[in-house]
C-alpha cells in the first residue's frame, strides 16, 4: 500500500524537513533533497507506522466493543425495580 499526502501537507512536509536540517543540522537543503526525503521516509518507514496506527486502533476498538456490556447494560423487567 502506498501511502500518499495531499499536496498541502506535502509543502507543510516540505517545510519542515527544510527547517530540520536548517535548524539542527545547520545545513541548507532545497526543496528536491526535501521532496526525496518525504519520499522515502513515506515509502520506507510510512507502511510500518500505519500498520502500528491501524493495530493500535483496533485494540483501542476490541477494548470498547468489550467495555459494551457494562457501559450499555440495562436490566429487563426493571419497571417493578423503579416504585
């Protein structure tokens, strides 16, 4: 699966790596080196953290389908409970 940005978030991506290297590195790289860079790290590393993404919100689901049963649990024939 390749992962893909949309082109907004890809100049906000841009920037940042630009501003990285400027900042930490003290290194000026152009917006071609930024590019190449977004692209590998989406290409090479992007696959492994959506997978963890996608892991983790399935437990974060299985945990509330599990939590139903005491969060929405209501007791029949309760009318009598209630005078």
């Amino acid at each position: 699966m390749t992962i893909t940005i949309n082109s907004e978030t890809q100049a906000r991506f841009i920037a940042s790596i630009k501003r990285f290297f400027a900042e930490s590195l003290d290194d000026d790289i152009g917006d071609l080196k930024a590019s190449l860079l977004l692209h590998f790290v989406l290409r090479e590393m992007g696959p492994s953290i959506y997978n963890r993404a996608v892991t983790d919100a399935q437990a974060r689901i299985q945990d509330m389908v599990q939590e139903l049963d005491s969060t929405c649990y209501e007791a029949d024939l309760g009318y009598w409970n209630k005078k």
